[in-house]
C-alpha cells in the first residue's frame, strides 16, 4: 500500500521505494541505454523533435493507463490469457490515442500512423505491465509506467534534438542554424538523417552512461 502522504504546505511527497520505481527508469535503469529496448521506434521517429515528442506522449499516456487498468484488474485476469488481455488494453488505448492524433494533428499522424500502432507491441509497454504491474497495486503501477514512459521519452527527445539540428539546421522546425543554401554559414549533415545516426548517438548514450556509472557494465 502506499505510503505518500501530503508534505507540508500540500506538495506530495514520495517514499524511498516509490521515488525509486519513478525516477531509476530515467538513468540507472534506462528502458533503452540500460535494458535496450525500443530501439526500432527510436531510429525510426527521430529525425525531427516534434515526431519524437508526439510518440513519447503516447508512450508515457499508453504505459501509465495500461499499467493502471492491469493492476486494478490483476487479481480477475485468468492466468492462461493475460498476455491476451494486456494486448487487448494496450491496444484499446493505442486506437484512442491514434484517433486523438488524427482529430488534432493530422498531418503528424499519417507520418507516424505505423510507428503509433507499434507502440501496441512495444517491449517497454507490455514488459511493465506484466512485469511490474500483474504484481503491484495502482498507484505504484502507474508511477513505473510513467517512470519507464519518461526513461524512453528523454532518450528520443535527445537523440531528435541532435538529428534535427545537425542534419536540418533546425529545432522543431524553427531554422538555428543558418543553412549556407540561405546564404548562412551552415552545410546540413545528411547522415544525421538516416537510421544509422540514430544508432551511432544511442550507442553513444550507452557508452557515456555505463562510463559514468560503471556498475551497468556486463561483467565478463
């Protein structure tokens, strides 16, 4: 049960345990740079800031709300169909975002129309929800969803804002570097386009973490 309580002046303020399964996902145990998944949407949706930003938020509404229905539910959901269970809420949920996103951004979705989809079968989606919350109760469950959610969200979001500016000269779609086509200074960098930058910064992430904390490398 948790044990957050009201600090005083009515901020909220977290127990050890629970600021661990919210904020560790962020650096000490990364769903990408740490555990390695969800790679595939990570080279895929990064070569502009505003694709990155918009799936992150799918990410981190979908996991919260997945986590958060699984829990409620865990002690009612036969243990020969969870699996299909868990699908089945998370892809309720994806079909309500997707819409949200055509009914708001439309242009934005039919690029990322595949990539949404996809966050049905995301490994850091249904890792959580099977993993952590088939064993928690709700509030806990919602913190690791959206501790996990934000781990992956920060990693895009990072490695968007380098491929965009290093390869457009841009941010969000706002010129920063002035392109030497406009009679600037800056020549864009067309690899930082394609998907194998995307793997190069990743990889660089992994080496400047497990350089810092030394604790995350494999040992032989």
């Amino acid at each position: 049960m948790s044990t957050a309580s009201p600090a005083a002046g009515g901020v909220w303020r977290l127990d050890r345990h629970e600021r661990a399964v919210l904020f560790e996902p962020l650096l000490v145990n990364n769903p990408i740079n740490v555990q390695v998944l969800g790679i595939c949407s990570a080279l895929a949706v990064t070569t502009r800031m505003d694709k990155a930003l918009v799936l992150s938020i799918g990410v981190v509404l979908v996991t919260m709300l997945a986590n958060l229905a699984v829990s409620v539910l865990r002690e009612r959901i036969p243990p020969s169909i969870r699996i299909i269970i868990m699908l089945s809420i998370i892809a309720s949920l994806v079909i309500v975002f997707d819409q949200v996103l055509k009914a708001t951004l439309y242009e934005l979705s039919l690029e990322l129309s595949v990539f949404v989809g996809l966050i049905i079968t995301n490994c850091i989606v249904l890792g959580r929800t099977e993993g952590f919350a088939m064993n928690n109760p709700p509030y806990l469950s919602v913190l690791d969803g959206l501790g996990n959610a934000l781990g992956y969200a920060v990693v895009l979001v990072v490695v968007a804002f380098a491929r965009e500016l290093l390869g457009a000269g841009k941010v969000l779609g706002f010129t920063v570097l002035p392109l030497a086509k406009d009679g600037g200074w800056y020549v864009p960098n067309g690899l930082m386009l394609l998907a194998p930058s995307a793997l190069f910064l990743i990889g660089l992430l992994i080496w400047a973490l497990r350089t810092w904390k030394p604790q995350l490398q494999e040992k032989d």
